[in-house]
C-alpha cells in the first residue's frame, strides 16, 4: 500500500472537520449536501486514497463512507461517534508533598452506554463495532486493526478556571488496558504543584476545575475528574475539594501569590529588572546602616 503523505492526510482532516463539525448534520438538506460533495471530491481523488487509510479509525469509518456517497451512513456514524464518552470510574487523589498525584481508570462509553469493545486476535487488538453500525457494508470492509491506534492514545489533565477565562494542560501517562470482556480502559495518572507554572501560564487565586482529555482512534473526549475515595486535605493555600457533583476541584487563595517567596515571584513578574536592581541597591545600603 502507498505511504500517504502528510499534506495529503492533513487536507483530508481538514475536509473532513466540515463534515465533523456539529452544525452539518443540523443544517439544511441542500447546504449539507453541498458541503459533503466538496469534502468528496477532495477525498476521491487517487492520491488522496492512502490518506483516507491512514486516518484514525473512527475518522476512517467517516471517510469511506464519504468516498462510497452515502451520507445517510456519515449522519448515522457522526451520530454515533459524537455519543461517545469518556468516563472517570475510580480515582484516587492525595498530596504528595506539593503536588497533587491524581489516579483515573478511564472507561469509552457509547450514547446508549455500551462500552466501546476489541477483540484480541493473531496478536492484533481488533475493534467491535456497536450493534447500531455493524452490518453496513462500509464498517464491515474496513480494517478493524487498532493495535497501533490503541496504543498511540495520550492523555492530558485539563485545569479550567471556573470562570472559563483559563485552561492549563498539565501531561498525563496513560496506559491501555483490556477491561472485562474485551471492554476498552485506561489508567491515567498525572502529578502536579498548583502553585508552579505550567503549560499556558500559572494558576490564579480562585476556583480550578479539573478535567481529563483523551485522544484515542481519531476523537478527543473529556471527563470531569471524580473526587474519588477521598478528597485530599488542604496544601498551603491550595484547597481541593468535592464538589455537589462528585468532582475534584481547587480552591486557590489570594495570599498564595504573595506568600512565602511569593513576593519575589511577583517582582519578578511585574517590576522590570531595572528596578529590581535599584530596589536590591537601596534595600543593601538600609541594612548597612543599622
């Protein structure tokens, strides 16, 4: 098979996001049939084929039913896919020193709540269509192996201010595992210090609520982030706590900012160096003189 390259996949994910996007499969019959013919016409091409089977699982599922014309199979497949969910069953949280060490088992539900299932196979791991796609003809002639895709899933914690002005992303180690019965899971585990900086910045004083984001087989899912067996006490001026919901969130306070090493932290952040250094002068001749 030709290797796809990576233009031609990235034109094809770029066709397709038209298609993923939520406000198709809602608008009118006419417009939404123009916008798959246009997404076809780039996917029929004959050196787009090898991007269109190099594609995520789920994006391929998509795909091909684009390249075969059936919409009616996109819309049921879209309808499927944006079902599914990814969901926090167990965690675990407590302090380690400063920082937070959090522990997910991540469950893939469909909408009607029937795990996404793999069968293991001639040491490949083969995915199981839900009971809603698997007699079309599409699904059935497309390669079921996800070893690969499977195993290039990540995982990242997502810290939101509750306000929705801010997201940090903070990496997670996942690792796949083969629940009862073939069911697709995950254990996740991430570890962080709320009073560090991070990817996008450092955490305010307020309220932080935690998420967990997966990319897995072409989707990104995210869960909120279950308090679990126990809510871990307070760390400094960091709080954590369950909310009515069962979550795990922060409570950030003010003083944080300028507690202990925390006005050199803000010097730093608001006075330029210049300053610093007459102040530093002017503190040093104080002192001498005492």
């Amino acid at each position: 098979m030709p290797v796809a390259a990576p233009d031609d996949i990235d034109a094809v994910r770029t066709a397709l996001a038209r298609i993923l996007d939520p406000t198709w499969a809602i608008g009118p019959n006419a417009r939404a049939r123009a916008v798959f013919s246009e997404v076809r016409r780039l996917a029929i091409e004959p050196r787009r084929a090898a991007a269109v089977s190099a594609l995520p699982l789920l994006l391929r599922v998509v795909a091909q039913a684009v390249v075969a014309d059936r919409i009616d199979l996109v819309r049921r497949y879209l309808k499927v896919w944006r079902g599914l969910r990814a969901v926090a069953t167990a965690s675990d949280a407590e302090w380690c020193g400063p920082r937070l060490c959090i522990a997910l088992t991540v469950r893939l539900l469909y909408a009607d709540g029937s795990p996404l299932m793999i069968r293991p196979t001639a040491g490949k791991i083969l995915w199981v269509p839900p009971p809603m796609i698997d007699r079309d003809a599409i699904a059935s002639r497309l390669d079921p192996n996800v070893s690969e895709g499977l195993m290039a899933s990540t995982a990242a914690l997502l810290v939101r201010r509750r306000d929705k002005v801010r997201e940090l992303h903070i990496p997670a180690s996942l690792r796949v595992r083969e629940g009862t019965g073939g069911e697709v899971s995950f254990d996740v585990s991430t570890d962080f210090d709320p009073t560090e900086a991070h990817e996008g910045g450092r955490l305010s004083a307020g309220r932080w609520d935690l998420y967990l984001e997966v990319a897995v087989l072409g989707w990104n899912l995210t869960a909120r982030v279950p308090s679990g067996r126990s809510v871990p006490s307070t760390m400094g001026a960091v709080q954590a706590y369950q909310t009515v919901y069962g979550n795990l969130s922060l409570v950030l306070e003010a003083t944080d900012e300028f507690g202990r090493g925390g006005a050199r932290r803000a010097l730093r952040r608001f006075v330029p160096s210049p300053v610093r250094q007459r102040l530093r002068r002017v503190v040093a001749r104080l002192r001498s003189a005492r």
